[in-house]
C-alpha cells in the first residue's frame, strides 16, 4: 500500500523516505504521532498530506520493522 505514497531520492532530505510530491518524511510523520499530535492536526498544519499519506508511514515503518526482525532471527 505504501509504495504508491513514498518513495526514497537521493536529492530530498538526504535520501530519506519522504512521502511523494513533498519533504515531509516518513519519520517526521511518525515523530508527530509519537509527540502526541493527532491526525486531524497534522492534516490541518499540513494540507498537502492526506490520511492516506499518514497511514502509508505507519505501513512503510511496520514493514522496514518486519524486514528487520525477519533479518535478524536468520
């Protein structure tokens, strides 16, 4: 599901994966929810992201997360 939102360019935030058409990366979006924001706020602060876009970096962490785990019990 995510891999229509975010996409990874060396020439934007160093690399980072960032939701497309944007800077805003996937660790950004994720800090937000960390820090408490909810997802009404964000999409208020940042109108160019879409709940869509949110849940495409929960997706996109969860499975780097998945990758990880399944990398290290090998």
């Amino acid at each position: 599901m995510y891999q229509s939102f975010i996409a990874i360019n060396p020439e934007i935030r160093f690399g980072k994966p960032c939701i497309i058409g944007t800077r805003i990366a996937v660790q950004d979006i994720l800090g937000w929810l960390a820090s408490g924001m909810s997802v009404e706020s964000i999409l208020e602060d940042f109108p160019e992201l879409t709940r869509e876009h949110i849940l495409a970096a929960l997706s996109y962490s969860a499975e780097k997360e998945r990758r990880i785990r399944t990398y290290l019990s090998v």
